[in-house]
C-alpha cells in the first residue's frame, strides 16, 4: 500500500515546560509565588517553562508537582490539569 503525505498525521507535541505552565496558570499562581512555595527560582522556572532547560532533575520535577498539587507523574507525561 502506498502512503502519500496526505496519509500523514500530525501531533503536536506537549512538553514537560508547557505542562508545568498550564498547572502553574489553572492554579493561578505567578512565576514568582511558584518559585517561592517551591524552592526553585523564578528564573529557572521560567527556562523550564519556555524549555530552555535541556534536562530536569526529579528533585526539581518532584518540588514543583508539591507545590502545584499534582503528581511527578502528571507533569512528566504532561497530563494536563482538570478544568
């Protein structure tokens, strides 16, 4: 069977800074006020968010979820958070 372009889909991809940004708006919380019930600075926070930060560590991963009320889980398979 021939597949032409048109057989094609596209998905587009979630990213691990794009999820954390929709936990950290739906939770109305600012960069800022993430950074402070999180431990993690404002600035990194925001490399993450815009995925300027190559890798993550699990202790970075794991207090943000705490400070944003989800999972490690949820963020690294960029669930996004409930309406």
């Amino acid at each position: 069977m021939h597949h032409s372009e048109d057989d094609t889909f596209r998905v587009s991809a979630v990213t691990l800074g794009t999820t954390i940004a929709k936990w950290r708006t739906s939770a109305m919380m600012t960069q800022q006020r993430l950074s402070n019930s999180s431990g993690i600075s404002q600035g990194m926070i925001s490399y993450i968010e815009r995925d300027l930060r190559p890798g993550v560590s699990l202790a970075t991963v794991a207090a943000l979820a705490h400070a944003l009320h989800c999972t490690v889980d949820d963020l690294v398979q960029c669930r996004m958070p409930p309406p």
